[in-house]
C-alpha cells in the first residue's frame, strides 16, 4: 500500500487534501490553530489527520516551535502532477496528428510502479472505438506502450520487476515467460518500437515508441490502438514510422534529442 493510499485510509480523503492545499499555499511553517481555520476543520480532526500525514512523509512537523510544513513526499507529489500535466502538453499536439491519420485511438502511456497507465487518450474517430479509460492501470509485458517502456529498464530493474509481477495469460498470444520477454524487448530495442499483437486484448492490436526524457530513460509512450478486424497487424506495422516521428517530437519538446537513430527504427 502506498503512503498516500495510507494517508486516505483513516480519514476523508477530502479534509486530507484540504489541508495539503492549505499548506501548499503558505510561504512558511503553519500553526495547528491557522491550519483548522483555513480548513474548517476542528482543531482535534485536524491534529488525527496531521498525525497520520506525518507517518506517511507529506507532513513535517518542528518539534520545538509545534508548527507544520508539507513534507517530501508531498512534494514528489507535486513533481509528478507537474511532470505528467508538462508531457501532456508536450504530447497533445501529436496525440491529435496520430489521430487523425489513423482515425483510431490514440493512447499516452506512462508507468505507475509497475504498472503501465493510460496518461491521456484520443478516441477513434468511428462508431467502434476501445473502452480504455484515462488513468487506469495495464500490465506492462503484455501491451505496446508497456513494453515500449520495459525494453529501455537496466537489467536490475528487469530482474526485480520478472520477481515480482506474474506474467498472467490474457490470450492465446500474451508472452508469459520472462525469457521470452527479454528476447522480445531485445527486438524491440533494435526496431525502436513495440507491438501488442492481440497480447492483452484477443482483438486488439497496438503499436508504440517511447518518449524519453533527458537521462535517456522511457518517461511515457505513445501508440496507436484498434480492433484488428479495422487494424490488423500490416496495417499497424505501416504507422511504424508515424509513431516514431510522434515519439521523436514530443521527447524534444521535453527538451532532449532521441536516443535511438531513426534510421536504423524505421528499417526494421
């Protein structure tokens, strides 16, 4: 369980947040007695709640002066809302390209421990489009844009995340070994892009490239979903160099240039 799934266990995740905010918007260290009257909370409901904060990290407490502050973890918070809202704008503009050449969904992809998560998502421009939903969680061996971020972990990484998540069958063609993962994301390293080829979902094929960010490690991906029966996978494999020219534009928008030479991607 995470710190902050901890910090909203014991108590309304509402009064939770209204005290974050109202430490976010002070320049220095809050008194119990500001804190309760700018959240119209109880001076009692808000000590329980800081208590628990504190445990927690998103709190920082002086002893001697009895007064509070927001904590590391609030601050990493902070970081990652800002980071995900900047890659979104990075990515909007070519999120829409890929739209509207493909005319089928468009997902941004990031991870989430180790997890994948839909960031952000262009729906098909038909009547049939895919039910996947902005902020839900998707395994990563088994998905274009999860894999487009597996294959650029080091080796450490890989072998924690192989110790640690089972690799559950979803079709006839999910990969659930991790040696034949590992060879997968060697190919998908020399092509620079990945493919789902009806891994997670028995109808749907997807492919995706990686964004990096400025220490030349997969921040997010970008990719193109469908049904087979409108994308089967020649189709998918025609978008290839679209989707890296997405994933190449958006990574220097974020300021960096694209580790994987397009050459070599777009001859694969």
């Amino acid at each position: 369980m995470s710190a902050l799934q901890k910090l909203m266990r014991p108590y309304s995740s509402m009064k939770a947040l209204r005290l974050l905010v109202a430490l976010a918007e002070q320049t220095g260290d809050c008194s119990l007695a500001s804190l309760a009257a700018t959240t119209g909370l109880s001076s009692s409901s808000a000590y329980r709640i800081l208590q628990e904060m504190q445990q927690c990290g998103f709190v920082l407490k002086d002893d001697d002066t009895k007064r509070y502050r927001a904590g590391f973890n609030a601050r990493l918070l902070a970081l990652e809302l800002q980071k995900t809202n900047f890659l979104y704008e990075a990515a909007k503009e070519e999120m829409d390209r890929l739209n509207n050449i493909s005319l089928e969904t468009i997902h941004l992809i990031g991870q989430d421990s180790m997890d994948a998560i839909y960031l952000a998502k262009r729906g098909a421009k038909s009547s049939v489009g895919l039910r996947s939903v902005v902020g839900r969680h998707i395994p990563m061996y088994c998905t274009g844009g999860g894999k487009a971020l597996l294959a650029w972990k080091n080796k450490s990484w890989l072998e924690e995340y192989l110790a640690k998540v089972k690799m559950e069958s979803f079709t006839s063609q999910t990969i659930i070994t991790p040696q034949a993962l590992l060879r997968e994301l060697e190919v998908i390293r020399i092509q620079g892009y990945a493919m789902d080829n009806h891994e997670h979902h028995a109808d749907v094929v997807c492919i995706a490239a990686p964004i990096f960010d400025i220490g030349n490690a997969a921040v997010a991906s970008i990719g193109i979903s469908a049904p087979d029966y409108r994308f089967p996978l020649e189709k998918a494999l025609s978008y290839k160099e679209e989707v890296l020219h997405s994933a190449v534009a958006i990574t220097e928008k974020l300021g960096w240039k694209y580790p994987i030479p397009l050459s070599r991607s777009s001859e694969s």
